[in-house]
C-alpha cells in the first residue's frame, strides 16, 4: 500500500486533482526552475520512489525546492508543451470563475467558457439575475456576491473551494460615472471606486487564496484609460487603476497570472439603451467602426486563460481604437 504523506502550505491546487509522482505520468517531475506550492494534498508515492523521502510534513516548503508539481490533466508535462493540441487551448477540465458572470461580457465569457468545457460559476449580486444567468448557461453554477462588501467577498471565496481562473467583469451603475470635475461630488467619486477598483481587489486578495496551480485572473478595463476626453476624469482614472493592478498582481502573486482586458465600445444590454446616435459617434473613427459582441470580448478573456505563457498584459479588444 502507498504511504499517504500530507502538508500545507500557503497555495492550492484542486483537491480533486490526481497527483501522481515520478514513477507515474510525470505530473510531480524533479527540478527547480519553477515551483508551486500546495495547500492542502495527499500524496501516494510510489514504493520505489526515493522521491517521498523529501516529502516531509514538518518542511513543507522543501517540495518546492526540489518538486515541480504538475496537477495530472492540467498542465502538460515538462518537454511536451510545444505541441499544439485543442486540449493545450481549451478550458476542458478546469473551474473558471466569473463575477459579473450574471449578464454582458462577463455572461459571454461564462458561455464561451463552458463551450470550452469549462465547468462554470457565475457570481453577482442579485439572486434573480444570477439565477436566469444559470437557466441560460445550461450547465453552471450560480452564487451570489457583493464585490463591496469585504466580508462577503471573503465568504464567498472560503465556500468556493479550489478553482483554477477567476474573470472579474463585475461593475454597477448606480452612480454618474462621467461630469467634468467642476461638477464632480467628491464623495460620488470615491464611492464609484468601490466595486471596480477596491471590489476588484478584495477579490483578488481573496480568491488568490485558493487557485489551482498554472490558474489565473483576468480583470476588465476600458480604452477610456487610453484615450480620456472631457467629463472622463473618474472613468478614466477608474480603468487606468484596474490596468496597474493586474501588473502589480503579476508579481505580486506569481506563478498565479493576471492579465486585464482593455475594453472598447461593447454591445451588452446596459450599453443597448444609449441612443443609437451616440453610439455610432462612438465608433464611426474606428478602424473597425463598430462596436464589439460580447462573444468577440469573450474571446480575450479565454485567450488570457488558456495561454500560460502571457501574464502581466493588457489586452485591448478595441476595433483598433488605440490607434486613433
Ligand atoms: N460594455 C462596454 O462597452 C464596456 C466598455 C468598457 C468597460 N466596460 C466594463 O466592463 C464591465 C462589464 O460591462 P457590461 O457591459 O458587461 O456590464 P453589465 O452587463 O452591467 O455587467 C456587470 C455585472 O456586474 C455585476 N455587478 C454589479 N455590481 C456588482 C457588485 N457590487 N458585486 C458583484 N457583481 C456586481 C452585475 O450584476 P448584479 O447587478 O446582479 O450585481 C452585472 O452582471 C463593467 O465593469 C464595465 O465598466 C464595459
């Protein structure tokens, strides 16, 4: 029988992962260059495996010295991961978590997701939106969070378990979010950071906690970072906040990427019932002189996933506004 050897440490994998080590598929593989470190994980070494002897409960952190831990069916092993495969760019097998998943770009990347195979969470605020999201999706979950609220963020993330990206498109719009700064309220302007800066970093903070190994974070910013206009300020500010953070992030919770995608004009419900005319004025200097789909959106998030090589990025899906 395989002695079963446990330890903690301070990131997780999926608990219903396989592990095997290097005398199974190689999914623990000896080396350096990059480690990960695991929650909470049982491990049956082989018998003959000398490997286990390192494995010690009292130093947990020596498997990250000497261990590469690769979750068996998530990431390919070590020298076989030059070879395109559907399964090397698609969410088969993965938990992709979305707040904001309930409508717009956030319910597009949830639905593109679990086209990919993906088994889905969405997650917002409100029950009713969150459940007619999961009606439509077909097969997902929904659960219900309020990004303004640390305590519940944290709640939430604790009940989640393991899961391997995490999307935040989540963004309210109670308040006016443009006014030139003459006119600005002061305390309007701190409130509006709530959900989209403060929100989204409690999100992270918290999710971090319990993404699998080779996971990652995509957050959501606009081109209004880029190409700012009168009345902008706070809209501005707010998307140029979200783009800092996904870099800082990056380093900060390394092997764990964070990406952002820098959105232009998206065609979501919400944006539907501007008036057709500012939209076009809108889009009319484009390259691509039109607004996007939310699947055309999607696709970034996806991409940003899947590719495990790309962190630290801003991905503009903008119909070539940076270039105008
Ligand atoms: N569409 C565009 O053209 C465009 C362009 C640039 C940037 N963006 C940004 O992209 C994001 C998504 O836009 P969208 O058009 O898809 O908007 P949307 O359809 O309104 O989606 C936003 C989602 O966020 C959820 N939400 C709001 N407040 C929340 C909170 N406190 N906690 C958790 N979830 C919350 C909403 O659901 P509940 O009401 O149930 O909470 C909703 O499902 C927004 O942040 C927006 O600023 C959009």
């Amino acid at each position: 029988m395989p002695r079963c050897i446990q330890f903690v440490t301070d990131r997780a994998i999926s608990p219903s992962a396989p592990v095997y080590t290097d005398q199974e598929p190689v999914a623990i593989a000896q080396g350096t260059e990059r480690t990960v470190k695991v929650l909470s994980l049982t491990i049956q070494p082989h018998p003959a495996s000398h490997h286990h002897r390192i494995l010690s409960p009292i130093f947990p952190d020596n498997v990250a010295q000497y261990f590469r831990i690769i979750p068996h069916g998530r990431q390919a092993p070590a020298g076989k991961e030059d070879r395109v495969s559907d399964k090397g760019m698609s969410l088969s097998g993965n938990r992709v978590v979305v707040i904001g998943g309930a409508t717009g770009v956030g319910f597009a990347v949830a639905d593109l997701a679990r086209a990919q195979g993906a088994e889905v969470v969405v997650a917002s605020r409100n029950e009713a939106k969150i459940h007619a999201a999961v009606e439509r999706l077909g097969s997902a979950t929904g659960r219900t969070v309020d990004l303004r609220d640390e305590a519940q963020v944290a709640d939430f993330f604790g009940a989640l378990g393991s899961y391997d990206h995490l999307v935040i498109t989540a963004g309210d719009w109670d308040l006016p979010m443009f006014g030139t700064l003459s006119d600005l309220d002061l305390g309007q302007a701190r409130e509006l950071l709530t959900v989209r800066f403060w929100g989204v970093l409690a999100a992270a903070k918290y999710g971090a906690k319990s993404i699998a190994a080779g996971g990652s974070i995509t957050l959501t910013g606009g081109m209004l970072a880029h190409r700012p206009g009168k009345g902008t300020v706070m809209a501005t500010t707010m998307a140029g906040a979200i783009e800092f953070l996904a870099r800082g992030l990056a380093m900060d919770l390394a092997p764990v990427r964070v990406n952002a995608v820098c959105l232009g004009l998206i065609l979501t419900e919400i944006v539907k019932q501007r008036p057709e005319a500012a939209l076009q004025s809108m889009v009319a200097p484009l390259p691509v002189p039109r607004a996007a789909s939310p699947t055309e959106a999607a696709k970034a998030y996806v991409y940003l996933m899947t590719n495990a090589y790309v962190t630290g990025q801003i991905l503009p899906v903008d119909g070539g506004g940076m270039l105008v």
